[in-house]
C-alpha cells in the first residue's frame, strides 16, 4: 500500500488490510523485552482483535489476528479489553478480553515468548477467568498464588 500516493489515507494512523470494519483500539503496549510496539484492535464482524507492531508507531507491521473467536465463550466475538506487561521474570505481555455478551472476561498469552512479534496468541487454560454484567476489561496482576486479579 502506498499511503504517501493516496491522499485518502491516513499519514500516521494505521489501517488494517484488507480494508474492513475497525473499532477501538485495545491493548496497545509496549513490549519491554523486544523493544516493539503492539497495537490490538477490534476488526471485522463478528469482532476479533487484529494485531500490528511496530518500532516508531508511526510505520507498522500488520500481523495475523490475535484473537478469533476458537471458544465457546468468544464464539459471537471479541470486545473490548487491554493488554498488560506482567511483572513477572519473562515480563509476559496478556490481553484481557470480554465477550460480546458481556458476561465473561478471558485472557490470552503469547505462544512464543520468544517471538518479537509475538505473533501467535493462545488462550489461558483458565479461562474464562471472570464472570461480570460488565465490559472493558482493564489492567490485571498475577498473584502470588498465580491466580490472575483484573483492576475495574
């Protein structure tokens, strides 16, 4: 895409390919560990999180979509959520999602920590880790107990 040659283009927001539905920004953050960063974002409908990364935030790498709907409890569609950089020794980069009922909150970890994409996201076996009347997700810890708290 030659965004410089299109003046219908945004010069410094980015746009998913293939053109389509985008909502919200979710998650967006700052991977410590590979120096990257992340953009997550409701796309398409049913909704699913696209994924972009980038050095500058202003040129970005679209990636394969990070969330899409392979559970029961995300079937109609992931909504809004965050993403957070635990403080734990690998510094694990979770996104915390809610589903399109509202009623469960769910988390996902990247495949490879490995990666500095991290292209791959999973589900945690977990899941769903909070029941609610509610969306939007915000920041979350692990505890000790390795029991993840999610911040409202």
């Amino acid at each position: 895409r030659d965004f410089a040659a299109d003046n219908l283009m945004p010069g410094f927001h980015f746009v998913p390919w293939p053109y389509d539905w985008m909502n919200d920004p979710n998650g967006p953050m700052w991977d410590p560990v590979h120096e990257k960063y992340h953009l997550f974002y409701q796309y398409q409908t049913p909704r699913m999180w696209g994924h972009a990364v980038s050095d500058d935030l202003v040129n970005w790498q679209q990636l394969p979509m990070a969330a899409t709907r392979q559970q029961p409890y995300d079937e109609g569609g992931d909504f809004s959520g965050s993403g957070t950089i635990m403080d734990d020794a690998d510094q694990t980069p979770v996104l915390t999602l809610s589903s399109n009922t509202n009623s469960v909150v769910f988390l996902m970890v990247p495949e490879d920590r490995t990666d500095p994409y991290l292209t791959n996201w999973v589900y945690v076996e977990s899941n769903p880790v909070y029941y609610t009347d509610c969306r939007d997700p915000t920041e979350i810890i692990k505890t000790s107990e390795g029991k993840y708290r999610i911040f409202d």
